[in-house]
C-alpha cells in the first residue's frame, strides 16, 4: 500500500504547535474531524484507546498515533511536523516531532495493518525523515511524502 492512497496531503501540517501528547490528539483530532465530518471527541477517544494498551511512539522522534472509528468509510491519515518535540513517551525516549495520524473504519484489519506498515517503512528511513523534517511549508512536504511513494511503488 502507498501512503497517498490514504494520506490527505491537504491537511498535512509542517509546523503544529502543540505543548503535549494530549493537546497533540486534541489538534489532530481537531483537523481530521473537520475534514471528515466526524466527532472531534470520538477520533480524540479512539487515539486515546489505542494509546493505553501501549506508546505508539515509534522511536527517532516518530509517533504513528492510530485508531479504529466508527462511521469511517476508508483508511484516511495525515503527517504533522511539531513547531517543538513533545514528550511522548516514545519506545526509545526520544521527544516526538514527526507524527503519522493513521484512522481506520472498524473493519478495515487487513489494510489498517498494510498502512501501518507503509508508514513503517518509510520513518525507518533516515533520508526520508531528514527530508521531512526540512520540509517547511505544506507544499513542501506533500512533495517528500509523494516521492516516497515511488521507491516503495509494486
């Protein structure tokens, strides 16, 4: 699976200011339920589910927050570069600032898992996530998320 299958390269933020993991989910909760019309609470609640039964901070000062919703028609995502890295309480402590929001329709197991691994592959490498994080504008990271696609393309 490519990310562009299911990123909103729209929404995409290249410098999210938030203070905190919560106000972290607060503001993507915020964007994606906006651009889906679905209930900032309830997105806000599924991120904070997941996060219970373990960090989904990645590590390298990557998190991939993800999340079952209801009333989700298709996997839809996002990336969030922080203006500052956050506590996260990441795998290897690192502080978080590259953030891969991942929502899936509750039956949606096998593709949930393929965009999840798509996501792996791609902050598993450090050219990529250098580039990211270099990206300053909206545009700028649509383009590095859109050539990552090609070398993963199959």
């Amino acid at each position: 699976m490519q990310l562009t299958s299911f990123l909103d390269l729209d929404s995409n933020r290249p410098s999210l200011a938030v203070s905190n993991k919560r106000a972290l989910f607060q503001a993507l909760g915020q964007i994606a339920g906006q651009r889906l019309q679905l209930d900032v609470a309830e997105l806000v609640a599924a991120l904070l589910e997941r996060e219970k039964l373990g960090t989904t901070g990645f590590g390298n000062g990557v998190a991939i927050p993800h999340g079952k919703v209801a009333g989700l028609r298709r996997i839809y995502g996002l990336v969030a570069h922080l203006a500052e890295p956050i506590d996260y309480k990441a795998i290897d402590g690192t502080p978080v600032d590259l953030v891969f929001l991942l929502l899936s329709p509750p039956d949606a197991g096998a593709d949930h898992l393929k965009a999840l691994a798509a996501i792996s592959r791609v902050v598993r490498h450090a050219p990529t996530l250098e580039k990211l994080r270099g990206a300053r504008s909206g545009d700028a990271l649509t383009a590095v998320l859109m050539g990552v696609d090609e070398p993963f393309a199959a």
